[in-house]
C-alpha cells in the first residue's frame, strides 16, 4: 500500500466524477427486451437486465455479439424491437462511446464546449475543473482541432463527469488514453458513487473496477460468474470449435453432435512461447479493421432510411454476421497473443 501511495503522489494530475446530485436505488431495468436494428438484424433476444446504485458491471463477449446494442439499449439510444426500459425519473446517464470523441465540435474550445453544456455556468468554474482533467491554462483555450485522439477522450470525459450522473455507461473509454491517464481514470471510477457498466478491451481497468460479469454472447445476455482468465479460456475454446464446424461444413460433411468442449485451461508460464511483437501488432490492427467494419454496418442498419428497404436490410444483417464471426476468432486469436 505504501508503494501505491507513492507511485500516486508521482501522477502530474488526478482526474475525479464528482458525487451524483441524486442516487436513487434502483437506477434502470431491462425487462424481456429485444434489442437490433430491425425484424432482419435483431442482436439480443429476451433480455433481462437491471442496475442498482453501487453496481459495477463489465460486460464481456466477443466484438459484434450485441455488447454496444445493449449499452445502447439502456441509454434509450437504439429504439426497442419489443418489451420495456423503465428508468427512474432522477437518472441521469453519463455515456462514452466512440461517437461522443467524434461528436465534439470542430473549431470550438473546451471552454466552448463547457459553455454549450451549462450556458448559466461560471468560467472560473470551468476553467478550475478543466485543470483537474490536465486542460490549464490556455489549453482551456485552444480548438479541439489540434487535439490528439487522448485529449479529445479526456475531454469527453470530463464534460461528463461536469454533468454528476448517477450511471456511467463506457463503451471502450481508454481507446485512446495513454497509460497514466488509464491509471488515472481507473481510480476515478473506483471511487464513483453511482453505478457502472462498461465495456473494454484493457482487462485491467475493467479487473480493477467491476466486481460483477455479464456475458453477451449468441443474442444471450447473462450473469458470468467466472473471472477475467476464465472468460478469455471460454473464449479460445468458442473460436476454436466455430472454427472447426466451419471447416467441417467446407467440407460438406455431416455434423455429428459432440458434447460441449471443455474450457482450455490457460496455459503456464513455462509453456507459452515469445510472441513476435510484429505479428501482435498485425492482430490488433485486424481486430480494429474487422471491428470498424462492423461499426459501419451497424450504422446502416441503425439509419432509420433503410428500414423500408428489407431486401437491403437482409443482406446488411447477412454481413453483419459474417462479420461478427470474423472478429470473433480475430480477437480470440489476440488475446492469446496477448497472455503469451
């Protein structure tokens, strides 16, 4: 603990979410959901899904299984095909995802943005809280536009953590940060009031913040009673047998039913192999193509201009779960790299 301590005192800043205005119990709940972007693309199925004040849950899965469309969904975001979202009248959601970093406007201020959120707020306010998320001085003052892809995630960031909500819901918040900000943001969290829900590749911050697992996975959203190194296994072992009925379908021979396979234990230390650092970047360069891919389909399938057309919507769906698989074993296949 003194180590800790020490390695704290050393930050340049520490970054805080202020205490919520309100905290009621029960903050959101989903109740026999469907959730996707049409008849022909739907994602979740049955769907039962609640949050109390003080719950911290990560949301595993493999990219594309319907992870961002639950979050979505809870948000209020994504229209639901079928059954309730009840909310309690003083939730107040703060959302981070990849559109709200892109979402920031092109040639305005932090303090722009400030003022655009609180037109009744203080400058001097601003100002002091934009020094706590390492924007002094006159970079308080200076257009987004020369931000790197960070200062703009750390801006997001705190013009949430401005408005005191009572949920934060994180769809891959570190994207862009470099490491201290990570530590930084990780603290943060730990010490929030409200509730979480978060979704992340960086299995540290999302060890250190969460206690409790859902799993998302073949339109199935359930409690994960497992630990991080459990689900990475239940991963391998899910790519490896989709990769083999594929094969066997090549193939075109019959299926035979097979009991489920076991969970592949993680592999010791002394039995890993060095991974070359050049063929792991180029895995995690496939999983961000293959998952921008996914993303722009889920866009078109989100744009309500395209619901009239079912053919066009059928064959996006199609995609989609190509797509999905793809990622699947991609992803698979990185975070073995990654434990090695």
């Amino acid at each position: 603990m003194t180590g800790t301590e020490a390695v704290r005192a050393e930050r340049e800043f520490r970054i805080e979410f202020s205490p919520p205005a309100k905290l009621p119990f029960s903050l959101i709940r989903l109740n026999d959901v469907t959730a996707g972007y049409g008849p022909d693309a739907v994602i979740l199925d049955n769907v039962g899904f609640g949050l109390e004040a003080g719950q911290r849950v990560g949301l595993l899965g493999p990219n594309g299984a319907g992870k961002t469309t639950l979050v979505k969904s809870l948000v209020g975001e994504l229209p639901l095909l079928a059954g309730d979202r009840m909310a309690h009248p003083d939730l107040q959601i703060g959302y981070f995802a990849q559109h709200t970093v892109e979402s920031l406007r092109e040639g305005a201020t932090p303090m722009d943005h400030f003022r655009d959120l609180d037109p009744n707020g203080v400058n001097q306010s601003f100002r002091d809280f934009l020094g706590k998320w390492n924007f002094p001085g006159d970079r308080a003052f200076e257009p987004v536009d020369g931000f790197s892809g960070g200062e703009r995630a750390r801006l997001a960031l705190a013009l949430i953590a401005w408005q005191q909500p009572n949920v934060l819901l994180l769809d891959e918040p570190t994207n862009h940060l470099d490491l201290e900000m990570r530590e930084a943001l990780a603290e943060a969290l730990a010490l929030f009031e409200g509730a979480i829900v978060m979704v992340s590749h960086d299995r540290h911050l999302i060890g250190l913040v969460c206690d409790t697992f859902w799993r998302v996975a073949d339109g199935v959203v359930e409690p994960f009673e497992g630990d991080l190194d459990e689900y990475a296994a239940w991963l391998r072992t899910r790519a490896s047998a989709q990769g083999a009925r594929s094969k066997a379908d090549k193939q075109e021979k019959p299926a035979a039913s097979a009991p489920p396979a076991a969970v592949a234990p993680v592999k010791p230390a002394a039995a890993r192999k060095p991974v070359n650092p050049h063929k792991l970047e180029a895995a995690e360069k496939k999983v961000e193509q293959l998952g921008a891919a996914l993303a722009g389909i889920d866009r078109q399938l989100a744009d309500p201009g395209n619901y009239a057309d079912a053919a066009k919507m059928a064959r996006l769906g199609g995609e989609r779960e190509v797509l999905a698989q793809q990622l699947e074993q991609a992803e698979a296949t990185w975070m073995e790299m990654l434990e090695d």
